[in-house]
C-alpha cells in the first residue's frame, strides 16, 4: 500500500476546490427545484384557474400544491444523490482492494490509462508512479473512475431543491392570488415565463452554454405547460358544472 500524502491546508487548493464543488452542487439542485416549483406551480394555479375563479380554491390548491412539490423534490434529490454517492463508494472501496492485493498490477494498468490519454512509455509510466506514491486510490479514482473526492452530498442537496422551490412556486401563486381579477392570468404567465427565462439563462452560465438558447428553451417549458393545464382545468370546469 503506498503512503498517503500529506494532507493539504484548509486554505490550500484542495480547500477551495472543495468549496467551490460544495457550491456548484448546491447551486445545481437549487436551480432544477427552482425551475420545477415555478413550472409545476403555474400549471397547476393556471389550471385551477381555468376550471374556477375562486381564490379560496385556488390558495388550497397552491399551498398544497408547494408543500408536496418541495418534499416530493427533497426527497428524490435525496434518494438519487445517496444512490450515486453510494454506487462511486462501492466502486472505490473495490479500487481500494485491488491497490491491496495487486499493487503492481494496479500500476501498469494507470500506466496505460496514461498512455491511452496520449503519453508516451516513459512520460506514462513516471507519471504513474509518482501519484502512486503520492495518493494511489485517488489517482485511480480519478483517472480509472472518473471521480474525485468533491461529491454531491444528498442532504445538500435535498435542502437547496426544498427551498428553492418554494421560492420558485411563490412566483405563479403570488401573481394568481394578488393579481386582479381581469388580469390574473395575464401577470401570471409573464411572471412565469420571465422567471423561467431567466433560470435557463442562469443554468446555461453555470455551464458555460449560450444563455439566450437556454432562456427561450425554459420558457417555451413552461409556457407549454400552462397551456395544457389550462386547457385541460377548463374542460374539468365545464364538465362538472353541468
């Protein structure tokens, strides 16, 4: 087994990269449970809407609405994230015992993996041996595996998706109930369809893709949505109005 190396200072680059792989994390599930409250919200506040004017009926639906929404999305974060954090820990912990049991084996097949990525014999093999020496499981994690050791945590995750999405349902409930009567509908569909422009265009960013493409993509989604729901709540409202 080779020797660990030493462990990097908190401010060191390893501290930094951790924080700023906590943070993208945290903004990833922020943004798809924020995107998902404003579109899930306004489909089914427009829906409502379609089948009656009622604001009681369209308040019950939409804290309820909110409240499933953001535990549902809590969950699956939750439950998605540990099954990936679990299934890279299973193959680690593998990794760790074939370093064990055939270290040398291990060492020609980083060797190759280096010359597969274009080195030459030499330069693959002095490469190889020098993180073997520093952090054989880590560079076979990362080379081998495609991992690294700044994972998604689930509860991280979990949380970010909860409260970003209720803040993403407030939009279409806030604009439904405080908007007058002759043009709730209107204000809601352009705050949801600006809300949801202005998510694609901070999620295409945060993955350096062009953000115009991304803005309209989200908007047509949740345009689309609102069609459908309301469509269909307008059906439902005359059918059991007979």
């Amino acid at each position: 087994m080779a020797r660990p190396g030493p462990e990097p200072g908190p401010d060191g680059a390893d501290g930094k990269q951790k924080r700023l792989g906590s943070l993208l994390n945290r903004l990833r599930a922020a943004v798809l449970g924020a995107n998902d409250g404003i579109v899930s919200m306004a489909g089914l506040v427009v829906g409502v809407a379609g089948a009656t004017p009622n604001r009681g009926a369209l308040l019950i639906a939409g804290v309820a609405g909110t409240m499933a929404g953001a535990l549902s999305m809590a969950a699956g974060e939750y439950v998605s994230v540990s099954t990936q954090r679990d299934t890279e820990r299973a193959a680690i912990a593998r990794e760790r015992r074939e370093l064990a049991t055939d270290p040398v084996g291990e060492l020609e097949e980083l060797t190759g993996l280096y010359r597969a990525r274009g080195l030459d014999e030499r330069l693959a093999r002095e490469v190889a041996r020098a993180l073997t020496a520093h952090d054989a499981l880590s560079a076979h994690a990362e080379v081998e595996l495609g991992l690294t050791r700044y994972r998604v945590d689930p509860w991280q995750a979990a949380g970010s998706s909860l409260v970003a999405f209720v803040l993403g349902a407030l939009v279409p409930l806030s604009a439904m109930l405080l908007s007058p009567d002759a043009w709730r509908l209107a204000l809601t569909v352009t705050a949801v369809l600006a809300a949801t422009g202005a998510l694609g265009a901070v999620s295409a960013r945060l993955g350096r893709a062009a953000p115009s493409r991304a803005a309209v993509r989200s908007m047509a989604g949740g345009a689309f949505a609102m069609l459908v729901t309301y469509l269909v709540g307008s059906l439902l409202g005359r059918i059991t109005a007979l």
